[in-house]
C-alpha cells in the first residue's frame, strides 16, 4: 500500500513546522554537496603506479629516519 498525495502532503507540512525552512535548506544545500563530491570522487580514477611513485618519492624525502643502505655499524667506523 502506497501512501496518497495527501498523506504526502501532510508529513511534509509537519516536517516543516518541527524543522522550518532554514534548516530544510540547509540540509539540502548539504546533501547536494555531499552527493557532488561523491559523484566526483567515483569519476576521478586514480592511476595507483603514478601514486605509488610520488608516495615512495615524498616518503624518502621527508621521513629523516629513512632506512638506508648502510647498518649503523658501517656508519660509525
């Protein structure tokens, strides 16, 4: 059983007396933006080699605790 136009009608009316207008315009703005960075976010697809590249290479290049060729014994002779 589906709910009638009126019945629509009347949980909106009551959906909008306990919120307003403010807030239902807020959470609509919200939810908009919400599903646009979805969408952009599922289009976008990422290529994982060049990722994995800029990951290792900035990795190295900030973390000065990087693991190196040499053990520290070899360091300290």
């Amino acid at each position: 059983m589906y709910p009638s136009l009126w019945q629509i009608l009347i949980i909106l009316g009551i959906f909008l007396l306990l919120f307003g207008h403010k807030r239902i315009r807020e959470f609509g703005k919200s939810l908009g933006e919400a599903l646009r960075d979805f969408k952009k976010g599922l289009e976008e697809k990422p290529d994982t080699s060049e990722n994995n590249q800029t990951l290792s290479s900035t990795e190295n290049s900030t973390n000065p605790q990087a693991p190196s060729s040499s053990t520290p014994s070899e360091k300290t002779k």
